[in-house]
C-alpha cells in the first residue's frame, strides 16, 4: 500500500531509501495494528472476536491517510508536522 501511495503522490525511490521509508511505514502499520487489536480483545474479549475485522479495517485507512499526508509532504519539500499527522485522516 505504501509503495502505491508513493508512486500515486509522485515520490520516487532510490534504493537507499526504500528499505527506510517502506519498511519503516510497514512496520508501523503492522505495530499499530497488532497493538490496537491486542489491547481491543484485552478490554472486550468477547466482542474481540466479531469487531476485529471492522477495527483492522478502520486502522488500514488511517495509516493510508497518514502515508498520504507523508508522500504528498515529501513531494512538495514540505515540512512534516506533528498536527499535520495527528489530522491527516480527516
């Protein structure tokens, strides 16, 4: 996804860059996502079960969002910004 994101936004790899700026947004996906479900059928387990897939589904898109705002400021040499960030799912 992130690679897609990039290549739609305009921001072109070289070969140093692509294992830092992938594998890092990929990891934290991943860190997200298992965090947030890890915690969610802590706190419900029963529900856990049967809200996991809509909550996965719901944290993919704002991560997307994130590497959106992330490509489309890095295209545009624009500075990243905490806030900018914090309301790029919106």
């Amino acid at each position: 996804m992130g690679t897609l994101i990039a290549e739609a936004r305009g921001y072109k790899f070289s070969m140093s860059q692509i294992y830092k700026e992938i594998l890092g947004l990929i990891g934290l996906a991943y860190l997200a996502q298992q965090t947030a479900i890890g915690l969610y059928k802590t706190v419900l387990p029963f529900l856990g079960a049967i809200t996991t897939i809509p909550l996965v589904f719901v944290l993919t898109y704002a991560i997307g969002k994130v590497m959106n705002y992330y490509f489309v400021a890095k295209t545009e040499g624009k500075k990243i910004t905490k806030e900018g960030l914090r309301y790029s799912y919106l």
